[in-house]
C-alpha cells in the first residue's frame, strides 16, 4: 500500500493508538486487562518523562496501525529496545503495514545503537508467528514471563 505513512507518534495520536491497543487485547481475549487510562497512557509517552515511543501507519488520515517500544537493559547485552506492541487494525491486516511498522522499529534500534530488539508472541498466534519468521528471529522456549501487580 503505497498511500499509508509510516511515521513517529505524536500526541494527537495517542486516543487513536489506545483504541487499537484495545483493539489488539479484544482479539487476545484479554480486553479486560487494559487498565491504563488515555490521560495516563499521553503522559507516558508524551510528558515530562516519556517512557516510550512509537511509529504509526497512517492511512487516508486515519492512523491503522502502531509499532510501540521503548527501552530495556541486558545486564549481558546492553540497551535492547523493546517491542510492546505491533497492532494494525483488523480490516487492513495482510497489506504489508505492519511489515512497513517493523522495519521502522528495526531501523530505529539500529540507528540508535541498540544491540538488538526483544518481543514476545502468544504462543497461539500463529498469524504473528508466521510474520516474525521471515526475520529469522530466535524463539525462546526457556524463560517464563513473571509479571506482579501492584495495587492502587
């Protein structure tokens, strides 16, 4: 798709990027679990202290699509960017977008000296799988994700 626009986010986009973050958690059967409010969700990313960045896909004025990181730190490997989320809307999947979206991301971390970019994948999605491999990424069957909530 010739006519979409890949570019970094900016504030305006961020009521856009949460309807598609939410959009991606109803396809994930998780839709409940999105807790982060817009207010909160525009000061992580765009306030004093921003803790992520983006790339959206823009198509006919309308953003389709995101590519969200941010920073993380490899005691062993050095700064690793991390991908959070790569979404783009159900209508429009399968038009290379999100390819367009990962490359982007890629081309950011290289640039920037990162010493390489870490995500993880539902083991169901297939779909997603599928894409990731034409990058000949490195799956990682040994770690388990460990998360603990903090009460507010």
């Amino acid at each position: 798709m010739s006519d979409v626009i890949i570019r970094k986010a900016v504030i305006e986009d961020c009521a856009s990027m949460l309807n598609l973050i939410k959009e991606l958690a109803e396809y994930e059967k998780a839709l409940h679990e999105v807790t982060v409010t817009l207010e909160q969700f525009t000061q992580d990313g765009f306030g004093k202290s921003p803790v992520w960045g983006a790339f959206v896909a823009e198509f006919e004025g309308e953003v389709v699509g995101i590519s969200l990181y941010y920073d993380r730190y490899s005691t062993w490997k050095g700064r690793r960017l991390y991908l959070e989320d790569l979404v783009v809307t159900e209508k429009l999947r399968g038009k290379q977008i999100g390819k367009l979206l990962f490359d982007a991301t890629l081309e950011h971390g290289q640039t920037n000296q990162y010493s390489g970019m870490v995500f993880q994948v539902l083991y169901w999605n297939e779909p997603a799988i599928n894409f990731y491999k034409k990058y000949s990424p490195k799956f990682d069957n040994e770690w388990l994700n460990v998360s603990i909530e903090f009460k507010k």
